[in-house]
C-alpha cells in the first residue's frame, strides 16, 4: 500500500512535466526546439486552461499507477 501510495504522489508531482512531453512527441519533428518549444507549451496550456488544464487526465493516470503496484 505504501508503495502504490508514494507511487501516486511521485505521479501527481510530475503529471505537469508528463503532459508537456507528451504534447511535444505528438508534434511533428521540425516543431519540436527544446526547452523554449517546452515553455511555451506549458504557457499556453495554462492561458487556455488554466492551472487545471496541467492536471487534464490525472485521474485516471493515478488509477492506472495504484492498480499497477
């Protein structure tokens, strides 16, 4: 229990950087220019989301993680 617990807080800690570079991959090769590219992917996920929108599907990313430990 314990692990599946840290395992989750260790998730919701990191789940912004996650969903950055997962927005990055899904862009095409020429697109992608490092930390600058990443910077201004976060910012434009809180501009149009808000803070909330860096925590879009941590839900069901979290359960994923306690069911697997």
């Amino acid at each position: 229990v314990s692990g599946a617990l840290g395992s989750a807080a260790a998730n919701v800690t990191s789940y912004p950087l996650d969903l950055v570079c997962t927005r990055l991959q899904t862009r095409h090769a020429k697109d992608k220019q490092g930390i600058v590219t990443a910077y201004l992917t976060l910012k434009q996920i809180v501009e149009k989301n808000g803070v909330a929108g860096l925590y879009t599907g941590l839900e069901t990313d979290t359960a994923a993680t306690l069911l697997s430990k």
